[in-house]
C-alpha cells in the first residue's frame, strides 16, 4: 500500500473513529434518545474533520 492511500486510511479511520467514541460516550452519559447522542457524534466527526483538513 502507498504512503500516500495508507495517511488517508488513517484519516478516514480517526474521523469515523471520533464519531462512533463520541456517540458512546454520549449514550453512557446519559443522552436522552440515539438521536442526541449521534448528534454528538456528528459533533466529533467535524471537529476530527477540521483537524484532518488543517493539519496539512
């Protein structure tokens, strides 16, 4: 696997990777329904979005 296929394998995981975390530990937390706690996931994954992005 090139260098290059392989950083964007890494990416790709960190981000879904903050959007599954995140929603877990909403939901351990205590968000009142899956819809609360995706909606931080979704937080999470455009935060490791942007940090993906301006990295380079």
């Amino acid at each position: 696997m090139s260098g290059r296929r392989r950083a964007v394998l890494v990416d790709l995981a960190l981000m879904i990777g903050a959007f599954v975390v995140a929603t877990l530990v909403a939901e351990v937390a205590g968000a009142p329904n899956l819809g609360t706690a995706l909606s931080f996931g979704q937080i999470a994954f455009a935060l490791a979005a942007f940090y993906v992005v301006f990295r380079r």
